[in-house]
C-alpha cells in the first residue's frame, strides 16, 4: 500500500457495514496491522471468524484507544436507525464524542492521517437531479425538520475538519452502498427486496422509480487507499459507481435472476429517518484527482455481493 513497512490502522465501528467490508479487503494485505474498535468486542470477534488472514489483528475497546500508535485512523461510526428513532440527538452526540476522540489524538501524533465517512446528505434536502461540484446546500434554517438532523450533525464535522486544514483530515460521503456484510434485516429497500425473496413473499413498493449508486466495497476500498497514499491532505470526496442505477431496474434484475414477486402501491409509505431522496447520487467526480476510478457500476456490485448470499 504505502511502501514495504507495515502501516497500522486503526477501524473505529468496526461491527459496522462499511467497517466489515474494509476489514475484509485490508485482511488481504500483507503490510497492514489492524487495531479494530466497536462496542461490542464479543460480536467483533464474532465476525473477525470468518476472516482468514487475521494475525495481524487487534480487537479492543474505545478506551483503549490512545494506548497505541496508528499510521491511519478509520472512523465508520454509525448510529443505528432504532436507537435515533427514540433519541435525535444521537446524531450530534455519537458523531461529535468518537469525532473528539480522534482530533484529540491528532493534536499528539500530527503524522496520522485521518478519513472519516460522512454522508451525501449533507447536500440538504432537495434530490430532484444529481448533486454536482457546483451545488449549494438547501435547507430551511428557519423551519429545521428532524429530517435535517442527520444532515447538520455531518455538515458539523465536516466544516470542523477543514478548519483543522493543517492535518491530514478526508472526509467520503457516501451515498449508497452494499456489501455481502450488510445487516439483512435493515430498513433498506435493497434489505427489504432480499427479505422478500428469501421468505418468498411479495415485495412492495412505491411507483417513484428513485435513483441510487451503490458502489462497490472494493471501490470505496480503493479510494480509501488513494487518501492513505497522499501525502498531508485535508479535503473531501464523494464516492461514486461507475454508474447509477434506477430501482426498477434492481426490481426488474431481481424478478428474472431470483423470480422476485413484486406490487407497485401508490400509498406505500417510502419515508426515512433522514427524509425522501429521489435522485441521490453526485457527478461531483473530484476523487478522479487522487486517482480514483471505480471499476464497477452499481448494478454489478448488486449482482456480485448478493451472489454471495442468494
């Protein structure tokens, strides 16, 4: 990865659906040790398991955190959807302690470089078309909703990263993404359509057809590794496919691969947590500066993470 030394990396979240991806792909380099970081250790080394290159791993706890010297730290923190349904300021709570943590410890080790994943959503409110570089955050100051919440507490962090321009702070905001890892009971439409097919029950859906861009694992695998690689970088970048994907197009893959049952609903409540999003991917390709490239488009990742499963 960098050069023929190892490089310690510290996973924060590491019981978490990206966490486990990367896990997956930094457990198949040789010059890496990993010191991984949940809240759960128990099920941590549940799924540390059935991973077959793990000598170099390091299961702890956050308070073990500042006892050791990381090359990288990887913040995959997330908050789970039950947990903010009966409290809203998780958001700002979980985001701003494990955040603190880390920007305490780059104040004492300036070297490290630091990539935490942020959110397409701090774009605001309004997914008709795709975000691009040129566009503006929209939300009601005056009128803030709770589905905003989410929004603010990333925009939060982020802005308090550039501010720290002097250390080497990426923030990836993703918009979408699956991996064979995901938590299959999830509320996540491509959760609920796998569900459908393996208790063979109809799946049903609103009629808007809503664009996402699933990349791939390896992909965000990939640009991770382009961040490491820079030298003293403070920035952000938005995680792309190689292309997007309608969800009719996944309904209609899933209907001749797997034999998917599916009705269209027109009162179907399709609401989240963090609010409607009908277009929801970026052409903001700026990480193409880094090197990035994806290789796959969001319709391949589908067909090659749920192989795994289905």
């Amino acid at each position: 990865m960098i050069n023929d030394s190892k490089i310690k990396i510290a996973i924060l979240g590491s019981t978490g659906h990206i966490a486990k991806s990367l896990i997956y792909y930094f457990s198949k380099e040789k010059n890496c040790e990993l010191y991984l970081f949940a809240r759960s250790t128990e099920k941590l080394n549940e799924f540390i398991k059935t991973i077959i290159n793990k000598k170099d791993f390091k299961v702890a706890s956050f308070e073990d955190f500042n006892n050791y010297f990381y090359d990288v730290v990887i913040n995959c923190i997330g908050i789970r959807s039950s947990e903010v349904e009966r409290d809203f300021l998780l958001y700002f709570k979980i985001t701003e302690e494990f955040d603190n943590l880390i920007i305490n410890y780059l104040l004492k080790n300036t070297s490290t470089v630091y990539i935490n994943f942020s959110s397409g959503a701090v774009y605001g409110a309004d997914f008709k078309k795709p975000v691009n570089k040129e566009t503006k955050c929209k939300l009601d100051i005056n009128n803030i909703l709770a589905t905003d919440y989410y929004a603010i507490a990333k925009i939060n962090s982020e802005a308090k990263h550039r501010c720290l321009n002097k250390f080497s702070i990426v923030d990836i905001r993703i918009f979408s993404y699956f991996s064979r890892f995901i938590d299959i009971d999830s509320n996540y439409f491509i959760c609920d359509l796998i569900r459908s097919i393996k208790n063979s029950i109809i799946f049903k859906t609103s009629p808007e057809n809503i664009i996402r861009d699933y990349i791939h694992p390896y992909d965000l695998f990939s640009l991770v590794q382009k961040i490491i690689t820079k030298n003293k970088i403070n920035d952000v970048f938005d995680a792309y496919s190689k292309a997007p994907i309608s969800k009719f197009e996944i309904i209609e893959y899933f209907k001749n691969k797997y034999n998917l049952k599916y009705k269209v609903i027109d009162s179907f409540d399709n609401s989240t947590l963090t609010g409607f999003k009908e277009i929801y991917y970026s052409k903001n390709n700026k990480a193409n500066r880094i090197g990035y490239k994806p290789n796959y488009t969001s319709l391949e990742c589908i067909i090659q993470e749920v192989n795994v499963d289905l």
